[in-house]
C-alpha cells in the first residue's frame, strides 16, 4: 500500500507541474494586464508598478521565478489586493468554500445513496423510476439555474429559509448545500444503483440468497461494500469538483469563500491570484483522487492482493 501511495505521488508531480506550466502561459495570453483600469495610468506610474512586480522582466525569467517560488509554498502578492498575498486570501477564503462542499457532498451522500439503493432493491417498479427520473433532472438542472429557484420558493415565497450569508443566521447554509450537493447527490444514485444492480447479479450473492439468508444481511454484509465501490471511485473527483465549483453558488448565496476571490482575479487579471486558486485547486484533485484511490483498494482485497503481487 506505502508503495502504491509513493507511486501516486510522484504520478501527480508532472501533472501539477504541467498546470503550473500551462496556467502561467494562458494567463499571460490574455489580452490587457493586471493594471489595466476605466482610468488610464499614467506611465510612469505603470513602469513602476512593473518593475514592482517583475512584468518587465522577460518571460521565461518571471516563470522561473514563479515556479521557484511555487515550490518553496509561495504564490506571490495579489495585484488586486496589494496589502495580502495569495496564500493569505487562499487560506481566508477557503474555511467557507470546504464547509460548504462538506455539507453538499453529505447531502449528495444520504440522498444519492438512499436514492440509489431504494431503485436497485425495487428494480423496474415505480420506487426505481421516480428516483431515477428525479436523478436525470439533476444532472440536467445547473446550479446557477437551480440556486434561484430554491431562494425564488424556500426564501422569498414560503420565508422557511435565508436568501444570503453564511454562519450568520440559522438556516442559512441549507439552500446553498442543496444547491451544490443535489447534481451530485443524482450522479451518486444513479452509480449506486448500476453498481448495486452488478453487485446482486453474481453467483456469490444467489449462493446466500439459497442458504436461506436474509435480504437485508446480504445487501448489508455481502453486496453493499462491492456496490458502493464505484461511488467511493467517483467521490475523489466529486469533493473536488465541489471546491472548485463552488464559485456560482457562492456568489449566488454572497458566501465569503475562495470562489470570490477566484471570479474576482478573473475579471482583474490577477495573474498570481489566478495561478494560486488553479494550482491549489489542481492540488486538492490529486489529493482526493489519491485518497478515492486508498479507500477502494482498502475495500477491494482483489486489488490489496494484485498490490502485494505486484512488490
């Protein structure tokens, strides 16, 4: 297992270094600069700001010396926020954007896996095709559509919820969790039940069902741990996606996360701020696929025993 994690490792290092590479590249394409503004600045003023920040060096020095600086946890001062580095609005905006996908991807858990066993038990009966049908609409449905239909209904017509914020007013965190969580929660459904459905189709499973075993103590002890081994396989990138994508829903919601500061340096041409959000985002993707990875080997004694093998 300590092998297959080192080996992991160090399959993520050119994958993060070719982020790095084609971020810093993309986002020096860009028409415009970081200070470019309404009101024009005056030369003088920009050549300075320049040398400030090192734009007047060449190129391939300022990647060096970015990349030089990424390895050492650097990812330089914002331009738009000249008083805060990156990694300071990084870690100021961050808490609100894992709280938030940790709520979501709980919601998508209980509803995707309730959901999706329910259809596989009953399979083509109408407990299977309402959940499913309820599962397409999900996938199909984007959160920036989705977020003002739950504050149209749940805040502004019925008042059970807030409308905004974050931590402040009880409630508050449950429309955007729903939000993020429900296109998650219909993928999560939809891979349990396929998985549940292969998982209760093999002769291991007909074997218990002849000795006369109960259908609950096969779907719990033998058929649950191989059905929800895909959805254990999709939560790595899922968590992920969710940190990443949080962006919509924050700003739908006026949540204080990392997605502001993200949409922010986008339209400011943040170079560094850009860079940071990305990298770290490419971090946290190669962290959870690692630790999806983990899990499902710890759950699969075939793949533990192709690992022991294979040292």
């Amino acid at each position: 297992m300590w092998l297959f994690i080192v080996k992991r490792l160090f399959q993520a290092i050119p994958v993060l270094f070719l982020v790095i590479t084609v971020t810093f590249f993309m986002v020096r394409a860009a028409p415009g600069g970081p200070f470019d503004a309404e009101r024009a600045v005056p030369p003088e003023v920009l050549k300075q700001l320049n040398q400030r920040y090192h734009l007047d060096d060449p190129l391939w020095k300022q990647y060096l010396d970015y990349l030089w600086n990424v390895i050492q946890g650097d990812f330089g001062p914002s331009f738009k926020y000249p008083t805060h580095s990156v990694n300071d609005l990084i870690a100021s905006g961050f808490p609100a954007t894992l709280e938030l996908s940790l709520y979501a991807i709980g919601f998508a858990l209980l509803v995707g896996l309730s959901a999706g066993l329910l259809a596989a038990l009953r399979r083509n009966t109408w407990q299977d095709y309402i959940p499913m049908s309820a599962a397409m609409i999900g996938i199909c449905m984007p959160t920036f559509v989705l977020g003002p239909i739950l504050l149209l209904i749940f805040g502004l017509w019925l008042g059970w919820l807030p409308v905004a914020g974050w931590g402040q007013i009880p409630g508050d965190k449950v429309l955007p969790s729903i939000t993020l969580g429900t296109a998650y929660a219909a993928y999560i459904a939809r891979i349990c039940r396929g998985g549940m459905l292969e998982i209760l189709s093999q002769d291991y499973i007909r074997t218990a069902r002849a000795k006369g075993l109960s259908n609950q103590r096969i779907v719990l002890v033998h058929a649950l741990r191989g059905g929800i081994a895909p959805v254990i396989s999709y939560l790595g990138p899922a968590l992920a996606g969710l940190l990443a994508g949080s962006f919509v829903v924050e700003t739908i919601f006026q949540i204080p996360g990392l997605g502001r500061f993200y949409v922010t340096a986008a339209f400011n041409r943040d170079y560094t701020m850009i860079l940071g959000c990305t990298i770290f985002f490419a971090f946290l993707i190669v962290l959870f696929n690692l630790l999806a990875d983990i899990v499902l080997v710890w759950l699969n004694p075939k793949l533990r025993q192709e690992l022991g093998g294979k040292r």
